[in-house]
C-alpha cells in the first residue's frame, strides 16, 4: 500500500511536469509564430518600397517596370 501511493504521488509529478513542459513549448511556438510574423512584414514593405513584390515568403518578383530599370542598368553597368 505505501509503494503504491508514492507511485501514485510520482505519475502526479511526471502529469505535471508534461503539462508545464508542453505550455511552454505552445509558448515559443506561438512567439517564434510572431517572429517570423514580424520578418515577413518587414521584407515585405522594403521590397515593396523598392517596387518588387513579394507573393510568399522568400519569394520575390519583379514588375514590369521595376524589371525595365533592371536591364537598363545592367546594361550601363556592363558598358
């Protein structure tokens, strides 16, 4: 009977530390969620500034104009 109360009073324990172990991995999920948020929209807003447009993450495009003035400079760079 006593063993069995202090392996009751352990599976408590361990129920506990698994809740607080997985509220704190929720935690950073959610932060670095933010993070990442917060990145996204400040290369999306310097790319824009710059004319480019950004349709996902990481991926960028050029408008028609912006691809123009591209070329016309490659082109002065390489005379």
């Amino acid at each position: 009977m006593f063993y069995s109360i202090k392996a009751h009073q352990k599976g408590i324990e361990v129920k506990k530390a698994l809740s607080i172990t997985s509220k704190i991995t929720l935690w950073l999920l959610a932060l670095l969620g933010v993070y990442a948020l917060v990145i996204f929209v400040a290369l999306k807003t310097y790319y824009q500034n710059k004319g480019y447009s950004i349709l996902t993450f990481g991926v960028i495009i050029m408008t028609e104009e912006t691809y123009e003035a591209y070329l016309d400079t490659n082109i002065k760079q390489k005379r």
